[in-house]
C-alpha cells in the first residue's frame, strides 16, 4: 500500500478546495481519513480529436492528452492513493467511460484491476443524449460508474444496501449538466445518489479529487456531509466556491433525487404482512 509522503504539508482541515496536482496533493493526506468519495477524471480523449456534433473537451490547466499508458499509470496511482486515505469499508465512485483509439477499445477496467481497490459493482449511466449523426458502431451514449470498495477485516460483500436505494438498480438515467462553465459535468443527481445511498443520511467525509466545478462537493454539504476537494484550475475552483455559498439555490434539484429513494414495502415487511407464500416462492 502506499504511504504518506513525509516532509510534505498535509491538507489541514475539510470543507474546503485544495488547489494543486491531484495526485500531488492525495500523497500528502493521512491514511484512513475519508469515508467515500465521487469523481470523474479527465478521459485522455485527446483534446484535438472532434466527433460528430461534439465540441472539443478542454480542461482549464489540465491536460487530456497523455500517452495511453502513461494515463493508466497515473490514474493507477491516484486511485490506489484514494485507497489508502479511505477508510476501511468504504466506498468511492469512478465515473468514467469506454474508448476507441484507432478501432481498439479501451476499457476502464484495464487499470481498475491493476489498482488495490475490490470492484463491487459495475454501473450504466445512460446520459439521455442525442446521438452522433455518424458512426463505426452503435451510437455511444452510455458512460460507466465503477462503485470500488476497501474491505474490512478481508469482507469484500460489505453491507448490504437498504431498499430504497438499491431499487433504483444499475441502470442510472438522468443527463448531464448544461448550465455548467466545465466542459464535462456530471448532474447533481449522480454524486447525490452515491453519497446518499452510502451514507444514508449520516454525516461522513466525502472526496472529489477532481473537483471541477464542486458538484460532489455541493451534495455532499446539502446533504450534510463534509468533503474535501482538489482542483488544479483556479477558474474552477472560483466556481465551486461561489456554487457552495449559494447551494441552497440546488436543493430543489437535490430534493428530486431523494425523492427516487423510496420503497413501500420492503422485502422483510412484506414477509411480516403474509404476502410471501414460502412454498411458491413468490409474493401473493
């Protein structure tokens, strides 16, 4: 496991945006600090390379244009710092996406094995965009969402989830965000629904190594948690600051995420009611 550099400044205090190099900044956090954390890194897509009725990705002072190898590397090294900085037992979420460099594909779990982290759970997000006019294959309009887990005492089942946030399944439908200066947002609804399942209401520490314009960070103070950010852009952390003082205006947006986390009746309560014949196996 890696350790904590030592000489290096620790980031002091939470509820705030630590500006720097991620990876740079991870090394210097104590171990076992964080409860969960939500992100989406740059993608390495190539910054110059433009499809059909998409603009450019660019990031302000990063750079998504790595050599493939490299990128995997790095992305190796920050996940397994995350690692060590989270707790036993919890849980981070890594949104990222399947690509193609010159008709091979690239898949996310290429370097998710490579990483210490156990895999719980592999998750679909359909962004509910329009498609590209062209294509060489079946129009991508999906994105992954990898629920990486550290287990404790070598239990890589972990707890089971409550009802009312497992039902809403592996298939996530909601699409990303528009009003947004950073060039690819992920909606409030996302990080809201992963910190709300994990969590559930209780307070924890929440990270997002690749802040961007806060939105992990804006439903984990609405939700009332505390997080830790890092961003290199001092543009985007601008942004997320203003977005933090002002939250309570995305609170409807959060509300309507939170109102998905319901269930009637759950298994065990249907069971106490005699809607489940034993013999049939089945609900009556």
């Amino acid at each position: 496991m890696a350790q904590k550099e030592k000489g290096e400044k620790m980031v002091s205090g939470i509820n705030k945006i630590y500006e720097g190099d991620t990876l740079t900044i991870l090394k210097t956090i104590d171990n076992d600090l964080v409860d969960m954390g939500v992100t989406s890194p740059p993608y390495n897509k190539g910054e110059r390379h433009k499809g059909w009725l998409v603009k450019n990705v660019k990031y302000d002072f990063a750079t998504d244009r790595l050599p493939e190898e490299e990128y995997q590397k790095q992305q190796i090294a920050v996940l397994n710092e995350i690692y060590r900085i989270t707790k036993a037992g919890g849980s981070f979420f890594y949104n990222h996406k399947i690509r193609w460099e010159r008709g091979k594909m690239l898949h996310p779990m290429e370097w998710l094995m490579k990483t210490e982290w156990n895999i719980r759970q592999e998750i679909i997000w359909d962004r509910m965009i329009a498609a590209n006019i062209r294509g060489w294959r079946f129009w991508q309009v999906d994105e992954r969402i990898y629920w990486l887990t550290k287990p404790k005492n070598g239990d890589k089942i972990g707890e089971e989830l409550k009802s009312k946030h497992a039902l809403l399944t592996s298939v996530w439908r909601f699409p990303p965000e528009r009003k947004n200066g950073h060039p690819a947002p992920f909606p409030l609804a996302l990080p809201t629904r992963a910190i709300y399942s994990i969590l559930d209401g209780k307070n924890g520490l929440v990270l997002d190594p690749y802040a961007g314009s806060g939105t992990t960070l804006v439903a984990a103070k609405l939700l009332g948690a505390n997080y830790i950010g890092i961003e290199i852009s001092k543009d985007y952390i601008k942004d997320a600051k203003a977005r933090l003082v002002s939250c309570e205006k995305e609170r409807p947006k959060l509300q309507g995420e939170l109102d998905k986390h319901m269930v009637r009746e759950t298994f065990e309560e249907k069971k106490a009611n005699g809607k489940w014949n034993k013999k049939e196996r089945a609900f009556v």
